[in-house]
C-alpha cells in the first residue's frame, strides 16, 4: 500500500509540475488514467492483498432514501442529526466528537429518510487518513450528500472537500458521460464518435486503454465535451457513482446579512444556523426535493384508499417496480393495475394499466391479481 501511495505522489508532483498547453494535454492524460487507476487500487484493494476495504463501522442501509453527511469536524453535522432526527449523535465544541457511524431516520411526507452522520473528512481521506476508507465506504452507498460547511470559516473549504470525493470516485451534481466502452475479443481499438470530439483522439483513448490492459474495444463517445477524466471514469465506471449533493452553511448567525445573501445565492446552496435553529426546515424540503422520491396511495377493490401511510418510490417508476416494493413475487400474479391521478390519462376516472406504466406522486394505486 506505502508504494501504491508513493506512486499517487509521484504522479501527483509531476502533473503539477507540467504546463498546461496543446502540447502536453496528451501526456496529461495518460497520467489522470494512471492516477485514477492507483487510486481505485489503494481505496478498493484486490481479494487477498490482506488490505481493509473500510467497512469498519458500515450501518445497515434502512427506509427509503439514505443521505450522509459529510464536513470537517465541528462543522455542526452532529447538531443537524439531532434537530432533525430522534437520534442524539454526541456534539462538542472541539474536532473529531464523532468517530464512528451515527444513523438517524428523518420522517418527512410520509418518507423515511436514513441520515448518516459520519466522522468529520480530513485531508488525506482519499488515500486512507482519518479513517477516510471507512467513510468512502459509506458514503458510496448513499443517495444523495449534504455536505454541511462553516459560513465563519476560509472559502475553500468547499472545493477541499470536492477534490476528496472527487478523488475517491464521487461525482457531486454531475451525470453519467454520454459514452460506453465494450470490450471485444479481437479487432483492436476502435473509436466511433458522432461529433467531433474537443479533449480527446483516438491516440489518447487507445493508450489509456492499453495502460488498462484492454486492447481491443469498441469506443462510443455521444458528446463533444467528454474530457479525459470523464474517460477514465467510464473506463473505472464500477468504481464511479453519480450523486446530488446540497451544500448547506452553518453557522449563518455569525457572519454579516452581505455574507449569508452571498453563500445563498451560490448553486445547490442551503443556509441554516443549528444554534439558533434557523433554516433547518428549508434544508429538510431541499433534501426531499433533491432526493426525487414519489409517494403513492395504494387501495383494495371496492374500498377507499389509505392517505395517512403513503409507499414511497424513485420518480420514474414502474407499475412492476411498486409491484416488487410490494412484494418480489407479487407481479407473478399481477393481472393489471388501476391508477388514478396525474399518471392517468383519463384525469380523475381510473386508467386500466399494465406492468410498464409509469406512475406519478401522489398517484392512488389499485393492483389487481389473477
């Protein structure tokens, strides 16, 4: 493991020691796909190289959506647990209070929403320090991220923690390049784009692939704007996970109304002030608008539906996703399904559905068996 560090360090001297320019973009990215790649290794590290995959104080994931939050210490993530939550997660005026996995359940809309308090990120968390594997481990199996940051303390804070996760293959706010790689058998790599690409050519994309050990592939690039690292992020893509993250600023009651009104005019921004118990019910809307979850009212034939226990399920989904919510057997039996609401083409009458339909919130669901 010390090598695979010293080799980060290596490339990570190096690549701040050369200019940035036409002539050494190429170069600069062979060595972000051999970055990338060591990195993988040192965070995730193959079966029997006796390395610990940091799952040390992993949590069971519970409820319907699971946010973590993520900060330095005494950034008052400990302080939102509680106010939020019936958890008590230990708070104190000094660094590293929490240093274990704290888990919380936020009941909002009918929703029950897991919130993560996990140990405070220092730098260095991407190669291990501060029990930082541990914490990528977790926060890997989230839907969403809050990072929670001080308003009183130096701007960077929040680009610091970006380059941590982005580092330990989180992707904060960004979607999945439009792009896929298929390995073959035999033909070599070949490149087909349907634009003309601006950060890449098929040079740079058969050489990083070869740094891989892949050598014969079929490469399907969509976008113009695909970069190297989003490359090798396909390249890497079981490692890579695409989240929303809101960013929310604590301590507002101590800086200037010039300041707040500045933080919160910042993108997927969220002021609050724990102390004084302002803004935490903008920052709880905020986290179940960002988790894109959809309530729906389920009823028997023949009888009104229940409005007070709502199911809740991912935008977008199915009939035979609620089926399986229901039960994993249950669409065996499935006949068709009633639905009424927004999802209905008919308004306020029924409309008669098969498995495929695509339900909307707040739709009132009957399903009806064989």
């Amino acid at each position: 493991m010390v090598n695979i560090v010293e080799k980060i360090d290596e490339i990570q001297a190096e690549m701040a020691r050369t200019q940035k320019n036409k002539a050494t973009e190429y170069h600069l990215g062979l060595l972000k796909g051999k970055l990338a790649k060591y990195r993988r290794m040192l965070l995730e590290p193959d079966p029997g190289s006796g390395g610990s995959k940091g799952f040390g104080f992993e949590v069971a994931k519970r409820g319907d959506a699971r946010v973590c939050l993520i900060g330095y210490p005494s950034v008052g993530k400990s302080s939102f647990l509680s106010q939020v939550t019936k958890t008590k997660s230990e708070t104190a005026a000094y660094e590293f209070t929490t240093l274990t996995c704290v888990p919380g359940v936020l009941n909002y809309e009918g929703a029950d929403i897991q919130i993560v308090d996990l140990p405070g990120i220092i730098k260095g968390a991407a190669e291990g320090k501060g029990r930082g594997r541990q914490v990528v481990a977790t926060a890997k199996t989230a839907d969403m991220i809050l990072m929670i940051l001080d308003a009183t303390k130096f701007s960077q804070q929040r680009q610091n923690l970006e380059k941590e996760l982005e580092a330990i293959g989180i992707r904060l706010n960004k979607k999945k390049p439009n792009m896929s790689i298929k390995v073959t058998k035999s033909g070599g790599i070949k490149v087909n784009s349907l634009t003309t690409l601006k950060y890449l050519d098929t040079r740079m994309i058969s050489n990083i692939l070869k740094d891989y050990k892949i050598h014969n592939a079929d490469v399907m690039i969509r976008d113009d704007l695909v970069t190297v690292d989003d490359f090798v992020d396909i390249i890497n893509e079981k490692a890579i996970v695409y989240m929303p993250c809101l960013y929310v600023y604590n301590k507002v009651d101590a800086v200037s109304l010039e300041e707040v009104d500045r933080i919160a005019r910042e993108p997927n921004t969220v002021v609050m002030s724990c102390e004084m118990s302002l803004g935490i019910n903008d920052v709880v809307e905020e986290i179940w608008y960002r988790l894109n979850l959809a309530r729906l009212y389920t009823k028997r034939r023949g009888q009104p539906p229940d409005f007070s226990d709502p199911m809740v399920v991912r935008a977008n989904s199915t009939i035979e996703d609620v089926c399986d919510s229901i039960h994993r057997d249950f669409k065996d039996q499935f006949k068709y399904a009633l639905v009424w609401g927004s999802s209905s083409k008919f308004g306020i009458a029924p409309q008669k559905c098969g498995l495929s339909h695509v339900v909307h919130d707040q739709d009132v669901v009957c399903i009806v068996v064989k």
